[in-house]
C-alpha cells in the first residue's frame, strides 16, 4: 500500500496506514530446503504417532539421518502449529459446568415394565483409520 513514486513521503504514507517505517523494509529471510525437509518429515512423524513430543521426534529424525538439535524441532513444531497430544492438567475436576444435571431415578420405586427407558448414544470410529483420511 505503500507506493515511493506518491507525492506523500514514506514518513507520512506510514504515519496514515499507522504502521512502523521499519517493517516496511524489513524482509524476512525464508526457510532453507534443508528445513523444509525437516518440517515434512516431522509432519509425517507427527500423523503417524501424535503423542510424540520433541526429544521422540528427535529420535526418529535421527533413524533417518537428520542429525538436528531439539530447538530446532521446537522451532519448526512451533512454526507448523504441531502439538503433542497428551493428557493435560485436571482432568478430573467438572470445570466450569453451568448446570450439572441431577440423578432423577434415584429415589424411585421402578416395579413394572416399560417404566423407564434408557437410550445409549455412542459413535462408532472406524478402527485403523488414518485420521480419517482414505
């Protein structure tokens, strides 16, 4: 948006958009092929075992022939928006339930058929799936 054949100077074109004059001239430098390879493999690693973290991923990279330290791993998960699956802090406690619904059989006499019905909701998962992509 910034255009230096405008009659307006830079200084006052940057001041308008309300953007610094450093990032307009600021050029990020991209990835090297040798990261981008990395960055595939660890896509695959990731896909196929999810619950690794930075040090099996390292391993893994290792086997086949990355020799990369773990901040550059955790860089790159970082920069793929990777994270490990794992199980997180209090998964026991209820959270922030807004209402919490009461037993209502509890206290009654249940003495003829057809009383009370039960309905059982579960999804079914296909076993051995890739993530769900076929």
């Amino acid at each position: 948006m910034v255009n230096k054949k405008h009659q307006l100077s830079i200084r006052k074109q940057c001041k308008l958009l309300e953007i610094s004059r450093s990032s307009l001239y600021f050029k990020p430098n991209a990835e090297t092929d040798l990261n981008l390879d990395i960055m595939k493999e660890i896509d695959r690693i990731n896909m196929k075992y999810p619950s690794f973290g930075v040090l099996r991923i390292k391993n893994e990279l290792e086997e086949v022939g990355y020799q990369v330290n773990h901040k550059r791993i955790r860089r790159l998960m970082k920069k793929m928006g990777i994270e490990v699956i794992y199980p997180k802090r209090n998964l026991s406690r209820l959270g922030r339930a807004e209402y919490v619904h009461p037993y209502l059989l509890r206290n009654l006499n249940i003495n003829r058929p057809n009383q009370v019905w039960q309905i059982d909701i579960s999804y079914n998962t296909p076993q051995n799936s890739d993530h769900g992509l076929s």
